[in-house]
C-alpha cells in the first residue's frame, strides 16, 4: 500500500529543504565506495573515514579467531533480565572494569543506548546537567529523555562551566562531557572538570568513545582513555564508552560504582528492554581488548598522527593539532564546498566523508579525517597533497 497524496507530498517537501541546503544524506554500501575494485587493476579506495583506529576490525589474528570461536547460537534472543544473560558478557564487563579501573561495568547493544541508558534513567527532576555544547547527539538525546534542566556550556570553557555550576542551586548537579570530542578531535581538560565536579559536589560523565584503547598512561601501557592520560580514573564517576571504535568489535559499556551498575539494571530502559549483546561479541571484545593492552598499534596510531601534521603544516594545510588524537577536522564551513571537496577525494581514491549539519552547526562543515594503525604514510602523504590542491580550487 502506498502513502496517500498529502502524506506523500509532507516527505517529498521535508527532503527538498534538505537537498537545497545541501544537507540531504544518502546510503552508500562499503562496496559502492571501493567499486568493488576485484579483479580490475584500480587501487582500492583508501578509507580515512573510519573510527576503526587501531584496525582491529580486521585485525588477522582476530578474524581467525572470530572463525574459530565454536558458538552454538547467533544470539541469545532475549533480554540480559530474562535469559540473555552469560558468562562471557560478565567475563568481558569484568576485564572493561580492570582497564577503566571501575568497580564494575554494564554492557549495552551500543554506545548510543549506553548514553540513553544512563541519561535517561539516572538524573530526576531536581538535577542540572551540564552539557558541553558539543556533545554527541546520544549525549543530547539521552539528557532530553531527563525530566531534568539542561544547561549546556560553551564547548571546553572550564571557567563558564564552574560559574554555571556556582549560579544554578539543584539538589543534584551532573556534568557530563566527551573525553576526545567526536567531530573536532580535541580534549576535555578533564583534570580541572574532574577538581570542579568534585569542589561543586557534581557527578561526572565522561562518553570516552574515541579516546577509549587509544590513549591513556603509555608508560604503564594503560590505554584507560581520556581520565587515564589525565590520571583522574577516580574522580569520573560514569565512564561511557563505545566498543566500535578503538576496539574494532561492536557494543557500548559503562563503567561505574557497583551501586550505580545495581541501579542502571533495574532502571534503565535501554538497558532492561532490548536484547543482549550477542555472546560472540563479547568473546571476540575480550580478545581484542587484550591485543590493545600490547600498545604495539597505538605506537603505529601515534607515528602516522605525527606525520600527517608534519606533512599538513609543509602544506599549509590549517589542522590543530591535538597531541595522539587520531580525529582530525578541516574546516571548510560551506556545506556545498565540503561535499565537493570530499568527492574529488573519492574519484582520487580516498574516502573522506564530509559532516554536515546536524551532526556539526550549519556552516561549520568540515572533512573529518580518522587516521588509523593501518594507515601507510605514502597514502597520508599522498591524500595531502590532494586536500591542498583542492582547497585552494
Ligand atoms: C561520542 C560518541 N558517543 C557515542 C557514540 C555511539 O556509539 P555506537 O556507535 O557504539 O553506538 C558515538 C558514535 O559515533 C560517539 O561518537
């Protein structure tokens, strides 16, 4: 049955106004990307769009083992309450405790619905959150299923923050922030969020879904995140993280007190009505999760993170450069200059998407450039010189 004619004509009016603002999306396989360069002599695209940082997704030893993994089930079709519930998720939320050096921690099917899960269920109506302005949509989204006050704070200005928290009198005040942000790449300073969520008696919420396995304490290989390299594990009270990331694997977690964890499993409504994770992921999470405590890719990681930024300022290509963050944004602002700039790219053989709004404000478009382990430095070098003869046309 098709859409009657006013129903039609509501959708068909919603994505013209996109489509004229340049902000129409559209899918495209991984294949449709690569042209499923098989058999031809084309060389395959080279994807510097993915949050795969380490390259663990394809990592050999890894694939193999997922092959070898003797599971008798696809999933446990069922809730983690009522019989979904294994060993092997308890085995793998164990292990992400140790590298958050949390008490404890409770997986979700992702790190959107980890957001949502606590957002949602753990701030009332007599608490303020405080929102960076430049949290991830699941960070949004989770605080507007809070029947509490919103108020955000100018993107890392720790001074607004503290005066924001000083002005506003709530019975409970929560903080919550990205420890690598998303789209620009850079760092919450969360030493001195974590000294004014304590001196304000705050609870704080840090979403560490890319600087999670990536950074931490290098010389203890730690790879805890973003309150690892800023040594404040304990002054975070809920770490929220992603297991598609850094990880290479699929799922999202948070790390927190037993009491928290006891109170997310009997409110959270992510949590309690969806399907668990299923078990083979959590295997493959824990195995992967090992091969990141050797350090050996984030060394990789941290070598072509340096070298793009040599390579860019011989350019004159404008990056701020945020020491071991593999996130990194040229601003364009025009949303039509961006697209463009991102298809030549692609004819060229380089995959970088260009963020458009909603995902970043209208006008700050930008190619947003993840480097990986994987990435060999002739192609960085080579994508470079492409960005910066079409930047200047
Ligand atoms: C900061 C942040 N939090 C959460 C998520 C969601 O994670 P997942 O992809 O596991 O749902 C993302 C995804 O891009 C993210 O960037």
């Amino acid at each position: 049955m098709g859409l009657n004619k006013s129903n039609s004509l509501y959708f068909q009016e919603k994505l013209r106004e996109l489509r004229k603002e340049h902000l129409y999306r559209e899918l495209r396989t991984i294949e449709d990307i690569s042209h499923s360069r098989k058999g031809t002599s084309a060389p395959d695209v080279k994807n510097f769009s993915s949050n795969d940082y380490l390259g663990l997704s394809k990592n050999r030893f890894l694939v193999r083992r997922l092959r070898n993994l003797h599971t008798s089930k696809i999933s446990q079709c069922s809730s983690r309450l009522i019989s979904g519930n294994t060993k092997s998720l308890e085995k793998l939320e164990k292990a992400l405790s140790k590298h958050r050096k949390a008490t404890s921690s409770l997986l979700f099917p992702t790190g959107f619905m980890a957001n949502l899960g606590v957002l949602g269920c753990i701030p009332d109506n007599e608490t303020i959150i405080f929102s960076d302005e430049l949290n991830h949509a699941s960070i949004i989204d989770g605080c507007k299923l809070s029947p509490s006050k919103i108020q955000p704070y100018p993107h890392n200005d720790l001074i607004e923050l503290e005066k924001s928290i000083k002005k506003y009198s709530y019975k409970r005040k929560i903080i919550v922030t990205e420890g690598i942000f998303s789209m620009d790449g850079d760092m919450a300073d969360l030493k001195e969020i974590a000294r004014i969520s304590t001196e304000n008696n705050c609870l704080l919420l840090v979403d560490d879904s890319h600087g999670d396995f990536i950074i931490g304490n290098n010389n203890l290989k730690d790879y805890g995140g973003t309150p690892s390299y800023f040594g404040v594990n304990r002054g975070v009270d809920i770490h929220i993280s992603s297991l598609s990331k850094g990880l290479g694997c699929f799922g999202g977690y948070v790390s927190c007190s037993k009491l928290v964890r006891e109170y997310l499993v009997n409110k959270s409504r992510p949590f309690i009505f969806t399907s668990a994770l299923p078990d083979y992921l959590a295997e493959i999470a824990l195995m992967a999760l090992q091969l990141s405590k050797e350090g050996i890719l984030q060394t990789n990681l941290y070598k072509n993170i340096e070298y793009f930024h040599t390579i860019a300022k011989e350019q004159n290509i404008k990056t701020r450069k945020i020491e071991k963050s593999p996130i990194i944004p040229l601003l364009i602002g025009s949303e039509k200059k961006a697209l463009e700039v991102s298809k030549k790219l692609l004819k060229q053989h380089f995959f970088v998407q260009a963020i458009r709004y909603p995902t970043v404000r209208k006008n700050e478009a930008r190619l947003r450039i993840s480097l990986n382990s994987d990435h060999n430095q002739d192609h960085i070098y080579e994508l470079l010189i492409y960005i910066a003869k079409f930047l200047k046309n």
